[in-house]
C-alpha cells in the first residue's frame, strides 16, 4: 500500500511512481532546473548517503530528508518551482515535519519574498525578506568566496564545529529573517547576514556546504544524522 498525497495535488497529476510504505533512508534533492545539483549529490555521496535527484512528487514525500538546493534568480526559480507544483509539495513537506535542507537559493526562497528583479514572493514557509547585499566602497558584489560564520543560537547543523568555520559563499542578496532567534550563525559582508537559520524540521544556509571543504562536509553529515519525530500522514 502507498500513502496517498492529500495536499491538493491529485494522483493525475503526478508521475505514475508507487513506492511502498517503508522508511527509506534516502535524501530527495529537488531538481527545478536551479543549479548545483550535481555538486549537492556528490557532497553526499562522499558522506556514504543515498540522494537522489529528482521532481517526482512520491519520492520527494517519502524522502528520510530533503534537500532544496538553488543558484540563480529568485523569481526565476518560483516561477519553476510554481511550474511543476513543487511550491505545494515542498509546502506539504514541511507540515508533515520532514527534515528540509535549503541551500544558498533554496534559502532564500524558503522566505516571504525578495526584492530581487522589482519584488517576487517566495515560499512563506518562514518569516523574512530578502534584500539587495548594500554597495560600499571596496566590497565586490556579488559576495563570492570564503567567509568566516559567527555561531549562535546553538544550531544542530554546526555540531562538531570550530567557533568561527570558514564557509563558501556566492550571493547578491541575503536573508533579514522576521525571528532572530531562529538565526544560527551569521557573515559579516558590509551587513550583517543572517548565514544559516532552523526552526523545527526547516534548516538552510545562504552558503553552500558542498563547496566549504571538510566544513561544509560536517555540517551536511550534522543533518544527515538528525532524526527528529515527524508524521508521513498528510496534514491538507
């Protein structure tokens, strides 16, 4: 017997993929046309994890954890998320409390919306908005290489960790989150950049862990390890 998707998507609608009901442990990246997937599926692969690539709404649903990677444009990327009704299902995901990962896109579109491009909306899972990386003098945009991460909040994806890691970055814009105290470690950029937050099953970093060496490696290992009690029962 399968579960049945109740989140206002229909089985019409979806990719005739029936799996059963068992807890896999394997990691769902969502593939939304939005970049880095391969480099995603290879930091994993190197941690002995099974993740798989794909848009199927099934797998996605009864993946141990998911991952919502992304590089690009945030409206762009709603409008691909929106496309293929993966807004919904990343949406169900979330209420059914399985563990999602965002990455540095993947972050930001977990938020309210950005001013990116004249203002889109985002996913609202969490609250805040993203905004425009401010220009100084001497401070390249877009913010691309290391940066050191202050720790805070005492997130669970930075167990193991020194105080202040290295981390890899590539961005225009960066997250104001509503709620600082889902905030788990911050960058120094010109601002103050809210780095990586996590509130109950949702984690994301505006870095990307797959490109931050023997860091990036632990914190993707930090979240592969963490189980926290959720329900495969839909919630819609």
């Amino acid at each position: 017997m399968r579960n049945e998707i109740t989140c206002g998507i229909n089985d019409a609608m979806m990719p005739h993929v029936i799996l059963e009901d068992r807890d896999e442990k394997m990691i769902a990246i969502i593939d939304y046309d939005a970049g880095n997937l391969k480099s995603v599926e290879k930091a994993f692969q190197k941690l002995g994890e099974e993740a798989v690539i794909t848009s199927d709404f099934h797998a996605i649903l009864h993946a141990d954890k998911i991952i919502l990677p992304g590089v690009g444009a945030f409206g762009t990327a709603m409008e691909q998320l929106k496309k293929r009704e993966l807004d919904r299902v990343i949406k169900e995901a979330a209420e059914r409390k399985i563990p999602l990962l965002g990455i540095c896109l993947g972050l930001q579109l977990l938020f309210d919306g950005s001013e990116e491009n004249g203002g889109a909306e985002g996913l609202g899972i969490l609250k805040g908005r993203i905004v425009k990386i401010p220009e100084a003098e001497g401070l390249k945009i877009p913010h691309v290489g290391w940066n050191l991460l202050t720790l805070q909040n005492h997130g669970r994806l930075f167990q193991k960790m020194p105080e202040q890691p290295y981390v890899y970055f590539v961005h225009s814009y960066y997250l104001k989150a509503e709620d600082e105290t889902i905030v788990k470690a911050v960058t120094e950029y010109g601002v103050t950049i809210h780095a990586a937050v996590e509130w109950e099953n949702v984690s994301a970093c505006q870095f990307h862990p797959e490109k931050s060496s023997t860091v990036g490696l632990q914190i993707l290992q930090n979240f592969c390890a963490w189980q926290p009690g959720r329900s495969r029962e839909a919630t819609a």
